[in-house]
C-alpha cells in the first residue's frame, strides 16, 4: 500500500504526504495502514491555511512534529464547524484513539464534542482560544489536558489604548470584530469597550463584524470610509487579517499612514505595516508556539511524563504569554521571528503561562 503511494505521489516521504492530504482532502481518504499502531499521530485542527496566522500555527507543529519524528496531520475546517467536529470524528477512528490533538475550536461551542469524542477514544487533547466556560480540563482526566487562551480583554484594551494615543486622544474609530460567538473575539470587544469607557473624548462611530475575515474587513471598511469620510481617524481590529484587510481599504483611498490601523497576531502582514507605520501596533500570542506547544504538552501527559489529574490549576486552564509589537521593538521581533523562527524547547511546557485562567 506504501508502495503504491509512493509510486502515485512521485516518492513523497510518508509525513510530507499525511500532511498534504491532511491540508486538502477528506481525512476519510486516509487508509488505516498509514498510521504507525506503536506511535501516537499527532493531529492539529484549524480554521483555514488562508488565514496567515494559523498556516505559521501550522509550522510550528510541523517543527515540533520533525523535531521528535512523529506524523503529523493538519485539519482544516473552513470556518464549518460541522466539518471541523467530523474530520476530527474520523481521525480518531482512523488513528484507533492513537492521537494527540491541538485544536483552535473554530467557535465556541464546538469544543465539548471534540473533547468528548477524544476522551471517548482515548486520545489525548489541547484546546486552545475557545471553549464554553462550564467546560473544564479536570472533569475529563486524563484526556483533556489543557485549554490554553490569551487575555483577550487586555490585548483589545492594550491595542485600543495605543490607537487612541497615536490619533491624539480624541477623534473617531472604526471597529471589526470577529465572529460573534467566539470566545477571543468576544474578550477582545470588551477590552475595546473598557477602552472606549476610560476614554470619553474617543467616539466609536461603528463596530462591523468581519468574521476574522480580510475580504470581509476590506469591503466593511470601503463603506465605513464612504460613511464615515474624515471623520474616522483609526482603525482597531480583533485580529491582524481583518486589520490588513482595512489597510488596503486604506490604501485604496490614499490613507495608509495617515489612519493608524491597530490588531492582534503578529502575522508578517501586520509587522510589516507596523514596520512602514502603517499599523501602530500588533500583539502576538506567538501561533508558532501554540502549534508546536499544544502538541507537546498533549504528548508529554500521553507519554506519562505527567499525570494532568496532578496538575495545578495554572496548567490546566491558563493564559499564555502575548507580546505588544510596536514602533519601538518591531525591528528586534523581525528578525528574530519573522526573518528566522524561534528557537524554543519543546520541553518548558509551562515557561510561558502567566496565570490561571479568570473563572
């Protein structure tokens, strides 16, 4: 059977195929012989490859993956979150509950399935970003290990207090938003929200939901400039693919560097507008790390290596560590993460939480 594919796939090694199938076709393509029955395939669920922040969320499991040689399959659900439940259904099946799973629930609500389905299987599982707040690590030991998020409150206050000030502590804003029922957006609304409250001489002239989205973002913000005119004087976005897709709205009206755009990632879109002064500022939760990190705590509990049950509080439910980029330090983090990727050990499991997660 190996053979076979070999053959058909111009003697592709096995992990480059996994991961291209993984990346766009069914996982009901994938034949039961592939999975190695002595060694746990590692599985990363994700929105969209199109979206620049995960397809680095995708690199950073790659590398962990080659680091340890293990198999690696990624998931894409598109934004369907039926898609998403059921390729994840079918790996477990494919993989015999043999898996460790690192996945970025794409809303909230989805994660108490996949995290059923693997504790039902036996596989292992990292959540990450989204997941309803009566679900918890400990009530599925030892199978859910972890739910890793970012405080999406401070990085959306963070980013809307660093706006305000680049436009002079008064004027009119803009406001995209990602979708409506996922955990991140949500947090980031209400640190905007803290914002706009503890800054009375900044008005929000309109909030627009653009899904994550920057074709979204783009068409939002065309009409929000022909609405609006002068008087929106920055932008502040959830994520960085929505802030992009309003500086090219910007762009399209001869305003980038005059209306400062602000979002969250860190993608290379957004470091380098904040680079050009385009965008006045970024915050990354580091997705090269949440996919090689995610994998490897998921790993390390299957390998016994430590008992989730024992673990404290701060383990289980915790906020990683974000980083502000700006016009200061965007030259340092080019070249240490745009120009290279990072070196990290995958072994500090928990070098970078900052705390238990606020119940």
């Amino acid at each position: 059977m190996i053979d076979r594919i070999n053959s058909r796939f111009g003697g592709m090694n096995r992990r480059s195929f996994l991961a291209t199938v993984a990346a766009g076709a069914t996982v009901a393509a994938l034949p039961r012989q592939l999975f190695a029955a002595d060694k746990p395939t590692l599985v990363t669920s994700i929105r969209s490859l199109s979206n620049p922040y995960h397809a680095v969320w995708k690199t950073g499991a790659e590398a962990f993956a080659s680091a340890i040689d293990l198999d690696h399959v990624t998931l894409v659900s598109e934004g369907n979150s039926e898609k998403g439940i059921a390729d994840i259904k079918a790996m477990l099946a494919k993989t015999g509950g043999n898996m460790v799973l690192n996945s970025d629930p794409n809303d909230t609500p989805d994660a108490r399935p996949i995290v059923e389905a693997c504790a039902k299987a036996g596989a292992y599982v990292v959540t990450q970003w989204n997941k309803p707040k009566d679900l918890h690590p400990k009530d599925f030991n030892p199978n859910y290990v972890s739910h890793i998020e970012f405080d999406g409150v401070s990085s959306g206050r963070q980013i809307a207090e660093i706006l305000f000030k680049s436009i002079g502590g008064s004027g009119g804003i803009i406001a995209l938003g990602g979708q409506i029922s996922n955990t991140a957006a949500i947090e980031r609304k209400k640190g905007l929200e803290d914002a706009l409250a503890a800054n009375t001489n900044i008005k929000l002239l309109d909030f627009q939901v653009a899904n994550w989205k920057s074709s979204e973002a783009y068409d939002l913000t065309s009409n929000l400039l022909t609405r609006f005119g002068d008087d929106v004087k920055g932008i502040w976005a959830a994520n960085d693919d929505m802030g992009t897709g309003a500086l090219e709205a910007l762009r399209a009206e001869n305003l980038a560097g005059k209306v400062p755009v602000v979002g969250v990632d860190g993608i290379k879109a957004a470091v380098d507008a904040v680079r050009k002064g385009e965008f006045a500022c970024t915050v990354t939760s580091d997705p090269y790390w949440q996919g090689g990190m995610g994998l490897a705590i998921g790993l390390a509990a299957l390998q016994k290596k430590f008992d989730p049950a024992k673990e404290p509080a701060d383990h289980r439910e915790f906020y990683g560590k974000a980083v502000l980029i700006a016009k200061e330090n965007v030259e340092e983090y080019y070249k240490t993460n745009i120009e290279a990727h990072p070196a990290l050990d995958w072994n500090d499991l928990w070098g970078r939480v900052t705390g238990a997660i606020r119940a």
